[in-house]
C-alpha cells in the first residue's frame, strides 16, 4: 500500500489489441461448478453497482454469506457491508428464500435446494486502493468491498462477467483471468479473487513487453483520465524505466498469472491520492491529472512495483493466507512496506527518474522522521506494525496514540537505507541490500504457492534475520542488527554511512530536522573514493549481469 509520508496529501501502442490480454485456462473441479458473480450499471449515475451472484453446488445446510470486513494490503477494519443495499436470494426455481442478518457482515441464506441465487445492490463514491467507485463514466471496484462471498467456498472456483452499460464504450482492466469474451473472466479461488481490482470504463491502454530470462512478460497501463495522448505516453514511458529497473533489485520478474502485470490508474478530479499493490497488478488514484505532480506519481508507482516479489510473493506468515473477516496484524511491516518506500526511491534514482539530489532528501525525510518522533522510544518497529489496524488509512481518535506513533513504511525505510550502507561499508561494495533481498527471493518467493494467490513458504522475522547472517557471512552481525534497531529502539548512526557516499546530514532548525544533501551542495566536490562508492549504490542495476 502507498500511504508514505506526510508528504503525500492523503496517505497517497495506443490500441486496443486482444493479444494484449493474454488467456490463461484455470481449470475448475469437475464436480463443482464455479461461483458466478455478474455486475451491471444500471444506477451509475447515483454510484450504485448491480450484483448478482449464483452459489451453486452447495450443501442443503443453511449458506453463510459475508461481506469483507478487511482489504489486502490495508491492515485496518473496513465495514464493507454498511454499503450493500437491498439484499435477496431465490433458488434455481427463483423461488424466495429465508435470509437471516445475524450480525452486520452477515446473511444467512436457508431452505434452498443445493443452489442460492443472491442479488444486491452496493453503493460505491470512493476512488482508492479501498473502495468501489461508481459513476457515469466507470466503475472503480475493489473487491472486498463489492462481493458478498460464501463461507466455506473459499477455495471453489469463481467465474465472473461485467455487464458495461448500454451505449458505452467501457471494458476491462483487470489482472483476473480472461475467458470467452472481453467481459467475461474467472479466479481460482477467493484470496485471487479478493485481489483483483477491476476498471471498467473506457480508459487508454498502453503496452509493452520486457524479455526476461527466455520469457517476455507484457505489462498493462490502463488509465482513467483526462489527459492527453502525449501525456499519457511521457507517463508510460516512465513507468516502464520502473518496471525495467526494479528488475535488476531481484534479478528477475515474478511469473505473473497469465504471464501480465497491470497497472491501472484514475487520474481524475474528486478522486483520493493513493495506491496499492496486488498479486499482478497495481491500483493507482490521483485527485491531480496525469500532467501534474510527478514526483508524488512516480514514487507510488515504483513502490507498489516493488510488491510484487516483496509482501505479494516474499510474504509474512502473519498475513498469510489473508482474513477477511478480522484485522490482520503483522510485526513484519516495517520490512513488507517500509523496504518497499526504499527501494520505490532506489529505483527512482537508478533509472535517472530522479537526481542525486531528489533521492537524497527523499531518505533524509524519512530517517529525520524516525529520528525526531517521540514515539520511537516507546516502542519498536515491531510494534509500531503491529498498531497498523489502529492507524493504517484512517486519524486515529487517539491523539496520544497518534503522537507516539513512528510510521513503519518511515522506520522500514531508514532501516533499508541504514542496513544497506552498512553491507556495503563492512564489504566494500561487495554485498548490498539487492543480495539480501535475491536471497529472500530464491528462497521465499519465487517458488510462490500452487494455488495462485495462495503463498507457500511465507517467512518469519528469525527466517529475515538468519538469512541476514548467510548474505553477510556473519550471525554476529544480523543478531546485532535486530537486536538493536528491529526489536530493540536503537537509531543507526547515519552520517559516517552517508558520507561513504558523498551525502551530508544537516541540521535544519530549531526542531532537532534535518536533511541530505550531496557534498556538491554545500560548494565541495565529492572524492574520487566517495564518487565510486554513490556510483555503486545509486547507478543503475544494468550493470550487472543476471
């Protein structure tokens, strides 16, 4: 998720071509036939979405049905429910059933044959990484907060198909697995389902492929916006230095599901200012259009980029698989989420997208944060990730909570840059953060799981911390490192690390800030020794060979 910092106003070829949209056949138990969901517009204008969706096969028992309580990638509750209007249910005969609402989440749908027809209405007026938007001119959904889902069907097989409006010029973005049509599209299971956003509106769409290791991965740009061609193609051409960047981080792409990833972004009026990240995809929201702030648009695409190998695939076991029905509390968000911020700045950086100089007080801002904030000698980042459910995407009522709070996306990233110079101090350049993190991929992500959406080695803080000692060749080291600065309260010593590189910490003010600068800044000139150490950080990853 792309909630940054403060900084963020809210925490934050030019056909349509069918081979663009690469089929992949899931196959579905023969026995049972798949959940089928069908969405359709008719109320667009008043930012209502029609569902129905058919449970068939099912038990005689009474059939629970929820609506999501929590969202992947965001860690506080959501009552999604409080939006769902108008609930009904038939058989297959299209006879009435019984439904009971026991509780707010929940329906209780008895006396049905085997089969469960249900029909809904939901309201959506959001436009995020969270909730469903709805208008005259598309339909922004997030699944958590538009389907109404079976307990105990959690593993069956899900078709759905999007009714576009009469007249309209809509269709689909989507990393869902396409079927017969162009509306038409299917899931595995829930957790793939849950995370699959979905526009369906009528946005650009730009292409463009990257071989990697004998595969040629296809990546999507679907934007909703009121731009221009020329701006839309300035953005994509940035957003493919990202994607063409972060993979030398991890020395390969993630095999996407259907061998795509897709970035799909609303740049419109009205909108929030925010971001998330997805199996195979990425949801971008923009109150600003595509011409304008994009320093603030680049840094959240490069970091939901980022979620692709880590959180998505290299993943916590305390998030795996996700509870929908409960908050999701993790002490490893600080590595999920705040390595992310690093390396959404990193890559930024390495690509050209952004100067010495836009990197530099990019990380100053980051470590002055964690440096100057009363919270961080209350707790540590462990247990700064574990208050996520109580501060992620909302202000918190608690004003003392609120001032004792230290960020972990903030705190994560101080502790990337920290333990990334000390690698490369301690061995002079010869292991860097990008081993760590290929280590955890070999190790952790790219095998990924045999249900898609499902991970299968998901990690421990003791697996980060024991392969920290096999990529630094010292336990010593890595036990130290967390001790001190993961579990323990400890600040990392940045200057001297910074000034391997060139950079220089400043103070900036009565209030303890300060920032980075490089050392031409202040009118010196950077040493032939600090130039190669800033090149073998900062340079792009192109100059090594995978």
């Amino acid at each position: 998720m792309t909630l940054l910092r403060a900084r963020l106003p809210v925490r934050y070829g030019r056909q349509l071509v069918a081979a663009a949209f690469v089929s992949i056949f899931v196959a579905l138990p023969a026995a049972q036939a798949p959940v089928f969901y069908r969405f359709s517009f008719p109320e667009r204008n008043q930012r209502v979405m029609h569902v129905e969706v058919t449970f068939p096969d099912i038990p005689p028992d009474p059939l629970e049905v929820l609506m999501s309580r929590s969202s992947p990638g965001r860690y506080a509750i959501h009552d999604f429910a409080s939006h769902v209007l108008d609930v009904s249910a038939t058989d297959s005969a299209g006879r009435a059933l019984t439904i009971e609402h026991p509780n707010p989440n929940q329906w209780t749908v008895s006396g049905h044959s085997g089969e469960v027809r249900l029909s809904y209405r939901v309201r959506g007026d959001q436009v995020n990484g969270t909730y469903l938007g709805v208008d005259g001119t598309h339909a922004h959904i997030n699944m958590p907060a538009a389907i109404i889902w079976g307990r105990g069907l959690e593993k069956r097989g899900l078709a759905l198909r999007f009714e576009p409006p009469p007249g309209t010029s809509w269709r689909v973005a989507t990393q869902l697995l396409t079927g017969r049509d162009a509306f038409s599209y299917s899931a595995p299971n829930l957790q793939y389902l849950m995370d699959s956003p979905t526009e369906v509106s009528a946005f650009a769409l730009r292409t463009f492929t990257v071989g990697d290791n004998g595969r040629t991965p296809v990546f999507r740009v679907a934007v909703h916006h009121s731009g221009t061609d020329a701006e839309l193609d300035a953005f994509v051409r940035d957003v493919e230095s990202i994607v063409r960047e972060t993979r030398y981080v991890f020395g390969e792409y993630p095999r996407f599901e259907g061998n795509t990833y897709t970035f799909i972004a609303d740049y419109l009026l009205g909108n929030n200012d925010d971001g998330m990240e997805h199996r195979n995809s990425a949801v971008l929201t923009s109150s600003r259009s595509i011409r304008n702030d994009r320093m603030n648009r680049l840094i959240a695409v490069s970091h939901e980029f980022c979620h692709a190998w880590n959180a998505e695939r290299i993943r916590p076991a305390s998030l795996e698989p996700f509870n929908f029905e409960e908050t999701n509390v993790s002490g490893e968000l600080w590595f999920a989420e705040g390595f992310c911020n690093y390396y959404g700045s990193l890559v930024l950086r390495r690509s050209g997208l952004w100067s010495v100089r836009d990197f530099a007080r990019d990380i100053g801002e980051a470590i002055s944060d964690v440096v100057r904030r009363p919270g961080r000698e209350t707790r540590s980042v462990v247990e700064m990730s574990r208050l996520a459910p109580l501060m992620d995407g909302a202000d918190s009522a608690d004003s003392a909570l609120s001032s004792n709070f230290v960020s972990y996306y903030t705190w994560g990233e101080a502790l990337a840059v920290g333990l990334d110079l000390m690698l490369r101090d301690r061995t002079g350049g010869r292991v860097t953060l990008d081993d760590y993190m290929r280590a955890l991929w070999a190790k952790f992500g790219r095998a990924g799981g045999r249900l898609p959406g499902y991970v299968e080695l998901p990690y421990t803080e003791t697996d980060l911390k024991r392969m920290l000692a096999d990529v630094s060749g010292d336990a010593a080291f890595a036990d130290g490192f967390f001790a001190r600065f993961v579990d323990g309260r400890e600040v990392i010593d940045y200057a001297p690390l910074l000034a391997r590189a060139g950079l220089i910490v400043r103070t900036a003010g009565p209030t303890s800030t300060f920032d980075v600068v490089p050392v031409e800044d202040t009118g010196q000139r950077a040493t032939d020794e600090q130039q190669r150490f800033r090149d073998g950080w900062l340079s792009s990853g192109a100059r090594n060979v995978f």
